[in-house]
C-alpha cells in the first residue's frame, strides 16, 4: 500500500471535495451546517488533491514535500476536529460522522506519509523478475 498512498491520498481527496461541492445545498440542510463552510471544505479537499497529485505523478520527490503533504494531511485532521468541536451543540449526526471520519482518514494518511517520506522520495516502478526463464 505504501507505493500507491498518494494516488488514494490525491483520489481520496477529489472525491471528497467534488461530491461536497456537487452536494453542498442537500448536505447543509443534513449536516445543519452553513453552505460556505461546506464549500470551503470541498475547495480545500480539491486544492489538497491537486498538490497530492502533483506528487503522485513525479518519479522523483523533494522530501520536503511530502513532508509538506503530511503535515498538511495534519493540519487537516486537527480542523475538522475543531470544527467538528465548536459546532456539535448545533450538527446533526451525519455532519460529525463526516468531519470526524475526514479527520480519521486523512491524519491516518498523513501519519503513513510522515512515516513513509524517504521511502515516497521516489516512485516504485516495475521491478525487474530475478528468476531465469531458461530452459523453456
């Protein structure tokens, strides 16, 4: 899974970012939150998955970087948690159920990054088979 943490990071976070945006009005009313908030967190989960991606394409990687993207991933988690903390007098349900799996996912994420940032420093190609094909 290490080898493929920032295609689901990038993918994970389009998604996201486009069914918030495309479903804003509807989830506002679910998840009684206001519709900018709602659009500032798709914004942000596009924004996010452009800069993943950008990484996710490169062969080779700044190491800074990804630790940009981790502590991004970090930054992220401990928003939603707060957001999720001064509006849970007034979120329904669905609404904490999300922010806090969004904070879940995406520490977790930025937490394997962190862990995996000299291995992501390059991309993993096909790797050349060891065994001989001689003989047949």
């Amino acid at each position: 899974m290490g080898r493929h943490i920032l295609w689901l990071d990038c993918t994970a976070a389009a998604l996201a970012g486009l069914l918030v945006l495309l479903f804003a009005t509807w989830l506002s009313a679910w998840y009684a939150l206001p519709p900018a908030l709602l659009h500032s967190i798709g914004v942000v989960n596009i924004a996010y998955a452009c800069f993943s991606f950008s990484l996710a394409i490169r062969t080779r990687r700044r190491e800074g970087l990804i630790k940009l993207l981790a502590l991004a991933n970090g930054a992220w988690a401990a928003l939603c948690l707060g957001i999720t903390a001064a509006l849970a007098q007034s979120m329904a349900l669905p609404g904490v159920v999300h922010l806090l799996g969004e904070a879940v996912f995406v520490g977790g994420l930025g937490l394997l990054e962190w862990r995996w940032r000299r291995q992501l420093l390059v991309a993993d190609g096909p790797r050349p088979s060891t065994s001989s094909s001689t003989g047949q």
